[in-house]
C-alpha cells in the first residue's frame, strides 16, 4: 500500500472510530447517554498507530408530548420539547502498543453544547416558585450554554484481511458545567461506564462496508436529582456502499432498550424504562486538503417506534484527519 493510500484508509476511518464515544445526555431524562447510530460505520476499525482529531456536531429535535411526565434537573414537568445542538471535540491516540496482537488506543472527548428546552406543564420540583413566577402548571423553557462531563476511553482493535474487530471501555466524568435544578444541562452529573463490541467487513475493491457494534451502559447515581438511571442495552449496524475512492454513501439502523429501570429517591416518575429503534443514512468524502486526507460524513437518523422517551430527529456533521501517523517500519536490508 503506498503512502497516500496509508493515509486515505487512516482517514476513511476516523469518522467511524473517533464517533463512537458516547455523547452527552440522559435515560433520567428521557434520552441515553448512547446516541443511535454514533457508532457506524467502520465500527470495529482501528486506524493505524498515530494521533488524529475529529469534530462531531450533534443536532438532535425532538418531543414528549401526549401530557406524559418527564424528569429534567429533578424537576417534573409533561409535554416537553427539546432542540439541542453540541459539538464533541475528540482527540485519539493508537499507541504503538499491542494486547494479544491488537492495537491498543485511547480517546479524550470533551462536549459542549446548549439545548433547548421548553415544556409545556410545570408540575414539581426546583422551578416552582412564585417569586420568580414559575407556579406549578406553568410552562417553562430553559437554553443554558455550558461544558459537558469529560468522557475517556481505551479499545482494542485487530485487523485480518478485509475483516476488523475491536473491543471498547468508556467512561464518562462528572466534571462539566452540570446545573441542579435547569432543563438544560448537557453534563449528567453522574459517573457512566460503557463497555462495547464491535465488526467492521471492509472491502476497498468491492467499496462495500459492513458493520455491527453492541454493548451496555452501566449509570452511576446523579447526586444532585438522587436519580438513578438502569442500565442500557444499544446496538448498530450499517451499510455502506464507496461510489468513489473518495465518496460513499450508506444504510445505519439502531436499537436501543433499557434493561433495567431507574431507581433511587429522585425518580419521582417511576422505573420508566425506554426502548427506541432508530433508521437513517449516511454520506462520507474524503479529501486531501494541505496534503492532509479530510474526511466529513452526515448522518440523518428518525426515531421509531419509541417508549418513554424523546421521539425525534438525530443528525451527525463529523470532521476528520490524522495529526501524525507513525512511518512504517523499514523493510528494506542493508548490504555491508
């Protein structure tokens, strides 16, 4: 493979590796931590040992409508819109370093973001007050601009022909700009752990792209709501189809279902328990720019088949390239 192809096939999977730690949001909320789709395609690929950078910029608009009860902030509340716009600014590093032949990385994520939300019936908690004219039956909207929880994470990934595998250890900090009693809060004020599995077929002379990923959510307790959320349950598959070297387009379908309920003295509202499945597309280019290889990739999923959740739209603008890529060592043999 020569060097611009190296670079090409580093670049072409960054969208794919650097998406996959989860984003910033909540079961006690009536969302997860795992967004549908964020981890397809080339889920199961590793790229080659070097540092890369990704921008993801998450948009998701959705609703619970019906007078059904949410939680958000500790506060119950019922009919509830929310519009939410975050980028995740994501840094990987592929170490030179192997675990049973695999090649060992880790990831540091940082969000932001702001959502928008607004909800048509006030029942309980923090935001009844009078004195600032939020009376129980109110309606009230929240847009706080602010840093989420830090994430950190460690894979390991093989490669064999066409074939790619890697497994995946996530955790998310509680050390963002978390505010106790707001509906906008894009930090979760609680420790989340996420172990996942995932398969990568890729096939660059056919331009075919198969991908599978799975794994659990496991949710610590947010101290400032007493709100435990279960754990979780997703999985995502994907097809894709390369046009070009430098364009493909796909199919992402995902699921998502919590196992267990939410528990602790703040879940005023019950286990409830969420499921969702999630069908969309996909679009990637990848571009050399300053002799760098660039690549950008949308994604457009719609939210089916939905229980005590959000229902609505997600969108994925993910921007890639690699910082430094390790050379290749030399082959070549010296004559005395």
């Amino acid at each position: 493979m020569g060097a611009f192809a190296g670079r090409f096939v580093s670049a072409l999977v960054l969208t794919g590796v650097l998406a996959s730690a989860p984003a910033a949001e909540a079961a006690e909320g009536g969302l997860s931590f795992y967004i549908e789709g964020q981890a397809v395609p080339l889920g199961g690929v590793v790229p080659p040992p070097g540092l890369y950078f990704d921008s993801t910029t998450y948009f998701y608009n959705g609703k619970i409508g019906g007078n059904r009860t949410n939680q958000l902030g500790g506060n119950v509340v019922a009919n509830v819109n929310v519009n939410l716009v975050a980028d995740f600014t994501t840094a990987l590093w592929v170490t030179p370093i192997q675990i049973l032949g695999g090649d060992l990385a880790f990831a540091f994520v940082m969000p932001f973001g702001e959502p928008a939300v607004r909800a048509g019936v006030l029942l309980n908690g923090p935001l009844i007050n009078q004195a600032l004219g939020r009376p129980a039956g109110a309606s009230v909207g929240d847009a706080t601009l602010n840093p989420g929880d830090p994430i950190v994470s460690a894979s390991v990934g093989w490669h064999s022909g066409n074939w790619h595998w890697k497994v995946a250890g996530v955790l998310s900090i509680p050390a963002g700009g978390y505010e106790p009693g707001q509906l906008s809060n894009i930090a979760l004020n609680r420790y989340i752990g996420d172990i996942s599995a995932a398969v990568t077929y890729l096939d660059l002379a056919l331009g075919i792209e198969l991908s599978a990923a799975a794994g659990f959510t496991l949710n610590g307790k947010n101290p400032a709501t007493q709100y435990v959320t279960g754990t979780e349950f997703h999985v995502d598959v994907s097809a894709s189809k390369y046009l070009t070297k430098e364009l493909s387009v796909g199919v992402i379908a995902s699921h998502y279902e919590q196992i267990t309920g939410d528990s602790g003295p703040g879940a005023k509202v019950g286990p409830f328990k969420g499921r969702v499945t999630a069908v969309g597309g996909t679009i990637g280019l990848t571009a050399p720019f300053g002799g760098i290889p660039v690549s950008a990739r949308v994604k457009v999923l719609r939210e089916v088949e939905v229980e005590n959740r959000f229902q609505g739209t997600i969108g994925f603008l993910e921007v890639s390239f690699p910082l430094w890529v390790a050379p290749k060592p030399s082959t070549e043999v010296t004559g005395r």
